[in-house]
C-alpha cells in the first residue's frame, strides 16, 4: 500500500492528509485563527470546586475556565484524602478542545509525547501498546525500558517502537526526560495561570505520529516548514529524513486531487460502489448512521443482496468515521437481516476495519431493535464542525418553519395587537413568500381582518427579510 503524508500549507491554514493509494484517509486541519490546546501544560488557579459533580474549573489563562474532574485526581492520590482548595495553583494538562459554551477539559495526569514512546511524571508504570503482538519484542522492549527507567515517571511504549534499537530509544528517553524537568523547574517560579509546555505544530506533530517507516513520502509545500521538520526529524529519526520532499505547489490538495474528496466527505449521503447508500446525521448526543440499498437491488437472493450492502457499508462506514474524525456513541441501523450468521459476519468486518484505525473504537453489540452500538474516543473537532457553521435560518435544525405555520402565528399576533391593545392600524414588513401567502387565500385576508375589527392592515414587502423573520409595526 503506497501512504503519503501530504502537507499543505495556505495562507491562514495548514492541512495535512494521510493518502493511501490516492484516497484520503485521515485529515487534520490548523486554522491560524483557531487556537489549538490539545497536549498544552499549563500552571492554573483553581477557581471554583464543585463537590456534587466531583468537579473543579480552573484557570488557565483562557476566556473560559477549564473543567477537571477530581475522581480522576483522587485516583492518582491512591486512595490518599483529596484536599484542594480553592485559589491553589496546579499543573494541568488540555485533553479537549473547548467547544461551544464549554471550556476545554484538562487532566492532573501529565504525559509528553514522543515518537517510541510516551512519558507520564509521577508514575512508575511500564506499559506496552496492545498493538506490539509479538511477545519476543514485547519482552525486549520492557527489558530495555527496565534497565534505563528514570525514577518516578512512568512510560507507554508506543507502536513505533518495535525493531528500533536500544540507543534510538534511550535517546528519545533522555529527550523527554529533559523536557519534563524544564517544565517542573518553571512550575516553581512562573506565575499562574500560565503556559508551562506549547504542544507541537501540526506538520511537526504529524511527522512524529504518523511518519514511519512504512510510508512512502512526506511532501510539503512550505519552505520554512520543511526546514523546521527537517531539523525535527533529524533528531528523533534521521533515517526518515530522505523521506521528507518539498515541492512548489501552491495548492498541493488541488495538485493531488484531495480536494475533491474533502467535498465528498462533507456530504450527509455516501454512495457505495455497489448502488447501496449510507445516510450519516449528528446530534449533540451521538451520529446514527443509516444503511440502504438504493439504487442496488441485487440479481435473485434478497437475503444476499442485504448482507453484501450491509458488508460494503461495514467497510465504508469504517473509512467515514476515521476521515470525518467522528468519536463518541455511534448507532448503526443496518438493513435488517434475519441470519445470526449473517448478522455475525457484519459486525466482524466492521471490527476488522477498525483496526485500521489509530483512533480506539469498540464495537458493544446489537441492541434489542437491531442496532448496532459503538464507541470511537473523541480526540478533538470533527470534520463537520471544522469546515461548517450553523445555518442562520435553522440555527442547525436541518428544517425551517413551513409558510402556513409562519402566516398562522402573524395571524395570532394581529388578533391579539386588534383585541387586547389600543393599536388601530398594524403594518407587516416581511418578505414576498409570506405576503404571497396571505394573498393566496380565497378571500382576501386584508379586507376581512379589516373589516373584523374596524381597523387598518398593510403589507410592506422586504425580501432582506427571511422566511422567519418578519415585523409587526404598531401605530395608534
């Protein structure tokens, strides 16, 4: 499988796209206006403590507080008393992104990221990623990290770890270990809130966890970027460095054809090669996915045409959420099938494909109604939320007010303004779609509502206006 890294930068954006076999497969997305937090160390002011929720937010120096939740900090007390008040200082890290009225969340258990592994202060675990199933390296590696272990931290051996060399990971060790005292050193002295540890760049950070050796090329369009992940890769991994590429491109994702299918992965409805359909919707709760046929109506065998939809769909629906980067609940409501075995087969595919995926997924089962239930851990904005907005006339309901529901609330409020108030003549302003509806009636609704109450109605046409939006203009 030929993998690129492609990496492109604008004006305001860096984008960067993992392509396999020219389909893009993982997008990741840095607006200039956007601030990223993700991974940031930062020395905070416990403002508030919420004992019913088990909650504190604490400041960091961002417009909102950030939420931490205190059983998670407890557990990392072992068992000790929990005894933190307010206006203390503590060193938090971001493990979410703010989004909406939310501020971002953040954790007391701190981990700094490398390549071959990941280093957690104030723990004295050796974990190994459940990825390494080879048990003569499994073994290898905890050996090597037993020998060299740094007192009081705590290390997770990450995938890409496996066949390197001793000295290539004690010198990515020794790095770390050297990151993590710079940042307890300035714990003693800065004042809170403030940054202690800045997260890496995307294209730097997309070179430490993506770039491996299995990838063909890593292309870059920006000069001065490919300088700086030139340095970077030269001191964790020179042996990749021939792998890095510049080319003078200014719309690299245009060049490469990814654009295109950057459209197509904002679309709600995806076609599957065989004519069948998958249907993809998001709420606040969960994204429900639902499967179709369409247009493939198979040849003879119903009970075959539903499972090969149901398996492309496994396949296809696997691809959509690492692409569109969708985590949290996820219900699938497949074609119905009537086989166990059938039913069986379509789960195992859709587990199959999301080992794929570096993101964690689980798949729970079928519920009573025949829908599938998962999981996918959330590890910041989905694609949708990246590159959409809200619609002003829905406020992201998808549906607006019919005309007949709008005309008959105008209505209402005439009768009240005509029976209740001491208003004699009422002017509409809104726009032809509504006055339309009001001259659409057998009789006309002026002359009527004129007549009803003995006073005076106008219709003044605005087509700034929207649908939804009108005024009522009261004279006496």
């Amino acid at each position: 499988m030929a993998t690129d890294i492609i990496v492109d930068a604008g004006v305001n954006q860096i984008r960067v796209g993992l392509v396999e076999n020219q389909k893009l497969v993982e997008l990741y997305i840095d607006d200039e206006n956007r601030h990223k937090t993700v991974g940031n160390i930062y020395r905070g002011v416990i403002k508030r403590i919420l004992p019913g929720l088990e909650a504190a937010f604490v400041d960091i120096g961002h417009k909102k507080n950030a939420y931490l939740d205190l059983r998670k900090l407890q557990q990392n007390l072992n068992n000790s008393t929990l005894n933190i008040k307010q206006g203390e200082h503590i060193t938090v890290q971001v493990e979410k992104e703010a989004m909406g009225m939310k501020g971002p969340k953040v954790t007391s258990n701190i981990n700094i990221t490398g390549k071959y592994m990941v280093l957690i202060p104030r723990e004295n675990s050796i974990g190994i990623s459940r990825k390494i199933e080879d048990n003569t390296e499994r073994e290898r590696l905890k050996a090597i990290f037993e020998q060299h272990k740094i007192e009081n931290c705590g290390i997770i051996i990450r995938t890409d770890s496996v066949g390197k060399s001793e000295e290539e990971l004690i010198k990515e060790l020794n790095f770390l270990k050297l990151r993590w005292a710079e940042i307890e050193k300035k714990e003693t002295y800065i004042l809170a809130p403030s940054l202690l540890y800045g997260e890496i760049s995307l294209p730097l950070k997309a070179c430490r966890d993506l770039l491996t050796s299995q990838i063909r090329k890593y292309i870059v369009n920006d000069r001065d970027i490919y300088e700086d992940v030139i340095k970077f890769i030269g001191a964790i991994s020179p042996h990749l460095k021939d792998k890095i590429q510049y080319k003078e491109e200014s719309n690299l994702f245009q060049h490469l054809m990814i654009e295109s299918q950057i459209e197509k992965a904002l679309n709600r409805h995806v076609w599957l090669k065989s004519g069948g359909m998958i249907i993809i919707d998001t709420t606040e709760a969960m994204t429900v996915i639902d499967v179709n046929t369409a247009k493939y109506v198979g040849k003879k065998d119903m009970e075959k045409t539903i499972l090969k939809t149901n398996i492309e769909a496994s396949i296809e629906i696997a691809k959509q959420l690492r692409l569109r980067n969708i985590g949290g609940i996820i219900i699938i409501d497949y074609i119905d099938m009537k086989d166990k075995a059938d039913k069986n087969a379509v789960i195992n595919v859709l587990e199959q494909e999301l080992k794929n995926d570096r993101v964690k997924a689980s798949v729970l089962g079928i519920t009573n109604l025949g829908l599938v239930e998962m999981t996918r851990k959330k590890t910041g904005p989905s694609l949708t939320s990246l590159l959409f907005n809200k619609c002003p006339l829905c406020e992201g309901k998808g549906m607006t007010h019919s005309l007949k529901y709008i005309g008959d609330k105008i209505q209402k409020e005439i009768d009240f303004i005509f029976t209740q108030t001491i208003y004699s003549r009422i002017t509409i302003e809104a726009n032809q779609q509504v006055i339309k509806w009001f001259s659409s009636k057998d009789t006309s609704y002026k002359s009527l509502t004129e007549k009803k109450y003995g006073k005076k109605l106008e219709f003044i046409e605005n087509n700034n206006l929207t649908n939804e939006k009108y005024n009522i203009i009261k004279e006496k």
